[in-house]
C-alpha cells in the first residue's frame, strides 16, 4: 500500500516569502515549522504561516508535484495559494 502524501506551502505574510514542501505527516511537519523546530530556510525567514495544501494518495506523487511546482515562476505559486486560500489564512488549525 503507498503512503499517503502532502505537497503544502508556508508563508511568513502575504505575498511573503514562501517555501515549498513534501511531507506523509502534514500536522506535524506544520507544527514543526510553526515553532521553528526545523532548521533551515523556514525558520530563517519566519515562514511559519500554513497557506495552502494539496494531498495525494501516493507520496510519491506529492513529491512529483512539488519538484514541478518548485519550477514555477512567483507569480503562479502566488496565485495557487490565492485560489484556495485568498485571505492567505494560517491553515494549521483547519487539519484538526
């Protein structure tokens, strides 16, 4: 059976700085980034900010869709995030 996947974004602000990743454990790794337990670009540039998600039954599709979704200009990702998530909202609380 595949493990389920999740390509997500964070944000430090709208129209911020934002950073794309991959993850089987969506909950915990935006609460990881949220209290900056992670080490690296998010908690440098305070992108702690859940503003857009997608899942996927195969982990390894998420993965694909991320390294494609990293090829895209600002302006795309920008209005990804604006189709589901207009207000640029934290999402963290809405997995629960």
């Amino acid at each position: 059976m595949n493990k389920r996947g999740y390509v997500y974004i964070m944000a430090n602000g709208r129209n911020g700085t934002i950073y794309i990743g991959v993850t089987s454990d969506l909950a915990a790794r935006a609460y990881q980034h949220r209290n900056g337990l992670i080490d690296g670009f998010t908690k440098e540039y305070g992108c702690h900010r859940l503003v857009w998600y997608e899942a996927y039954d195969d982990l390894d599709e998420a993965r694909l869709r991320e390294l494609r979704m990293k090829k895209w200009n600002r302006q795309w990702k920008l209005a990804e995030i604006e189709r589901m998530n207009p207000g640029w909202d934290d999402l963290f609380e809405s997995l629960f």
